[in-house]
C-alpha cells in the first residue's frame, strides 16, 4: 500500500435542494490532479447552485480547493 494518497472530493447542493458528494482515491498525484481540474472544468459551467472540488492529501492536508456558490444570498442580496 503506498504511503501517501489522494482524494478528490466533489460537493453539489442541487436545484431541488438535495446533496451530492462523489469521491476517488488515487496513489497517483499526476492523476489526482486530473481527476481535480476535470471536476473544476465541468463545475466552472454547470448549472448547479453549489458546485465545489476539492483535492485532499491522505495527511489530511486540501493541496487544492475551489468553490462555486451560485445560491442566491438570503435576504435577496446575490
């Protein structure tokens, strides 16, 4: 078993209001990233209101992390 390994975390808050969190393991660093921008890429474009990626090191430390929170603010503000 390789001492340090990757996951990549993909968060969702749908339309509907229900949750999505899809995730991989990866011994690879080179195809952790991949799997991170490919995430980032569709995200960037989607129409769903909460889209994160995120890319987490098996020490527990995020190397990567983006967030795009299309929700509207409360209060009409956005």
């Amino acid at each position: 078993m390789p001492d340090i390994f990757y996951t990549t975390i993909e968060n969702q808050v749908r339309s509907d209001g229900s949750f999505g969190l899809l995730y991989d393991h990866f011994t690879s660093e080179n195809a952790a990233y991949a799997k991170y921008y490919t995430v980032c890429a569709a995200a960037a474009v989607s129409d769903i209101p909460y889209h994160s990626a995120h890319l987490l090191r098996s020490d527990g430390l995020i190397i990567e992390g983006r967030v795009w929170d299309r929700r509207e603010a409360e209060g009409g503000e956005g």
